[in-house]
C-alpha cells in the first residue's frame, strides 16, 4: 500500500523493479541525491531476490564499471567471480571427446581487468535494490500496477489499479517482456519464438574451474558452464521444447546424469546444488522505445537469446544512457519527459539492441544446426579465429562492453 503521506508529484516514475528500472533509479540517486522524487511501482509485495532464482549472470567490465560508480558493487564483489579464461567446442552430444576449437583470455588488453565476473541473480538483485529502496528519495508503491497513464500538459498522469493516482514527469516502462506499460501506451513488438527452452540450474563439482568458462556448441542449443565462488558452477542451456519438457520432469539423480553428459567430465564429481528453472526462449524488439514522457528499456524494450549472456548488459546500457540523457537536461532546467530528450534515448540505444539482437540470432542458427556441413564450416571458422589474436582481443572487448557510444558510468565517469 502506498504511504499515508506519499507525495502525488514525482520527476521520475518507474513500473518494475526489475535489474534495468533499479538501475536507472540507483543513478539518478547517485547524481541528484534528495534533489529528485522517484516512484517505484511494483507488483512484488517483497524484494524477489528473496524468491528462488537459480540464474547467475556474466556482468560485462562496462557494467561492473557503472556499478561500482553507483556505489554497488563493493555488497557484490565477494559474490563475483571473474572469468579468466573462454573455452568454445562444438560436437554432438554423444561425442567421447570434445577438442576445444577456440580458447582465450578473458581479460582487458589495457589493464588486464576480467572482462566479465559471473555474479548469482539474487546477489546482484538484492543489492541494486537494497541501494535504491532504502533511500527516502525513493517512494516504493508495493503491491501496485499501474491501471491507465496519460500525457498531460507538464506531467504524465498515472493512476494505479488500487485508484492510487500520481503524476509524473517521465514515466519508464521497465517491467520485463511482458511489460503492461508497453501495451498500454500501445507500443508494439516484432519477435518469434525458437522452439527451445532454457534451462538453469547450479552445481557443485570436485575439480577446481579455475575460472573458466566453457561454452559447449551442441546441436539442441549452446550449454554454457559458468563459474561461480567456490567449486559451484551455474548450467545455462538451451534445449530443443521436447527434450527440455522431457529432461526438467525427470527426478534429481536422473537430471544430474543428463548434467554430467553435457559436462563430459571437465569438472570431475558432480552434485546438484540448486533450484533448476526454465522459460521458452524468444526474441523481441519493440518497434518504439519512447512515446511522450514515457520510456522503455532492459526487457521491456528488447528480449534476446541468451546465447552469449549479454541480456542483463543491454538493459544495464539501456539504463546508464537514459540517466545521463536525464540528468543532463535537469541540470540545464529541461523537462526529463521531453521529447527532445527521448528521442535521443532512443537513437542512442535502438541500435545497439537491434544489432545484438540480430547476432544472437544468428548465433543460435547458426551453432544448433547439425548438419554435417555446416558443422565442418564453423568448426574452421571457430579454429581460424582461435589463430587470430587480435580478432580474439577485439571479442573480448566487445564482451567486456567497452566498445561503441558508452553511457559516461560504463568509462567509470560520474553523472
């Protein structure tokens, strides 16, 4: 319910506390502090960091960078291991060995900072939300949905299903995939679905990983193994809908034994050491990021395949850009809800996500085909890139987010 004393105009309102909208509150707090008035509005009637949730994610160096700039990363960094080294093969699933057709390290060539850290869902999730909920800056409306939104002369009016209503400079859409801000400003998508299923879950296992991170190409979807503090492992794979129903119904010992297939021995014993979870996998993209005072960003605006880990990264550039847009017309006295600002959002990250979108596309095409052909071709293309050491430098720097327009808290510079 929403306090007894809630203000009813804010500069900033915000649907979802997800990664993205968290994000973009925790930045504008870090530059504007009490100077500014934010609405979070949730459906959650508790932070869902405390709910089971078995994804880790591969922060990206940009992100860790816009973390540690907002103050967030230090209630992280003991939870988030660093990549040192990529590991990439491609066989079928029943192969006795599995060579290893492209290997590299995983580091910046400036100063040799990991380009990614594997960081547990609810860690990063707490943390971000912790930041942002216990500022009295913030005005959370938990449990609440907003019912209807319209543009009026200086303001969004917005009014909340419980018949709460506030009015809000801008309005930011940052609920998820199935973002009800999204429909009700009458935004569309374009997307399909791929007919495969991702499947999560954690393991513990007896070889040390060394901080490595293993990408098997298999012919139902890409399985990547993920390390995480301590001998664990996080399991992110993408099935062929079938399998995947036919592997998550099976009991624990007979899931670990499909686990230890895939794994093919790399890490020695194995152990389940945490919840398995899963969700159809599908691409989308909404064909407007912005309409009058109203925004879109992370899932919300665009949904990829997880191929190379790089959903949480495009939401958190979605984030760091809208809140230097933001915070840059404030201090010059302009309206965050201006079009004029928004449209420069949207050029900024449109782009960009249709690009990634595109090439996760086409990776997963590319690397769940079995044919024998195709399989001969990338396996060349995998091993002629592995005799490249600039083209694998080039890689890893597009990973580690650090290429491109870069929002100034990817450059670990303030707002």
């Amino acid at each position: 319910m929403p306090p007894a004393t809630m203000p009813s105009r804010f500069d900033i309102a915000i649907s979802g506390a997800s990664f993205a909208g968290l994000a973009f509150a925790r930045a504008l707090l870090a530059a504007f502090g009490s100077e500014i008035r934010i609405a979070l509005i949730d459906r959650s009637v508790r932070n869902r960091a405390a709910l089971p949730d078995a994804r880790a994610f591969a922060l990206s160096a940009g992100s860790r960078r816009m973390l540690d700039m907002l103050g967030v990363w230090s209630a992280i960094a003991a939870e988030a291991e660093p990549v040192r080294e990529i590991e990439i093969t491609d066989s079928s699933l029943d192969a006795g060995i599995r060579p290893i057709l492209l290997r590299y390290d995983n580091t910046v060539e400036k100063d040799g900072e990991p380009a990614s850290h594997i960081v547990p869902a609810p860690v990063l999730e707490r943390a971000l939300y912790d930041a942002v909920t216990s500022d009295p800056a913030v005005t959370l409306l938990v449990p609440a949905e907003i019912a209807r939104f319209a543009e009026a002369v200086s303001h969004m009016a917005i009014a909340l299903r419980d018949g709460t209503e506030i009015a809000a400079s801008l309005l930011v859409g940052a609920e998820g995939r199935r973002s009800t801000s999204r429909e009700a400003a009458n935004i569309k998508t374009v997307g399909w679905r791929y007919g495969q299923t991702a499947i999560v879950t954690t393991i513990a296992h007896e070889h040390p990983h060394a901080g490595r991170a293993i990408q098997h190409f298999l012919p139902g979807g890409p399985f990547a193994i993920l390390p995480l503090t301590g001998n664990r492992a996080c399991l992110t794979w993408s099935e062929e809908a079938n399998e995947a129903t036919r592997i998550l119904a099976l009991d624990d010992d007979a899931f670990l034994a499909e686990v230890e297939t895939r794994v093919a021995g790399r890490l020695g014993a194995l152990s389940l050491a945490g919840p398995r979870q899963s969700w159809p996998l599908e691409m989308h993209l909404a064909r407007a990021y912005v309409a009058p005072r109203f925004a879109l960003m992370g899932d919300a605006a665009h949904g990829v395949h997880p191929i190379a880990g790089q959903g949480v990264n495009l939401a958190f550039r979605d984030a760091a850009a809208l809140a230097e847009i933001v915070a840059d017309g404030l201090r010059l006295g302009l309206d965050p809800g201006s079009m004029e600002s928004l449209g420069r959002y949207e050029t900024w990250r449109r782009f960009d996500s249709f690009a990634s979108a595109a090439a996760f596309d086409g990776l997963n095409t590319l690397f769940s085909n079995d044919a024998l052909l195709v399989r001969a071709a990338r396996d060349f293309g995998l091993g002629l890139v592995d005799r490249l050491p600039a083209l694998k430098r080039r890689f890893v720097a597009e990973a580690a987010g650090l290429t491109g327009d870069l929002p100034r808290l990817f450059r670990s510079e303030r707002l």
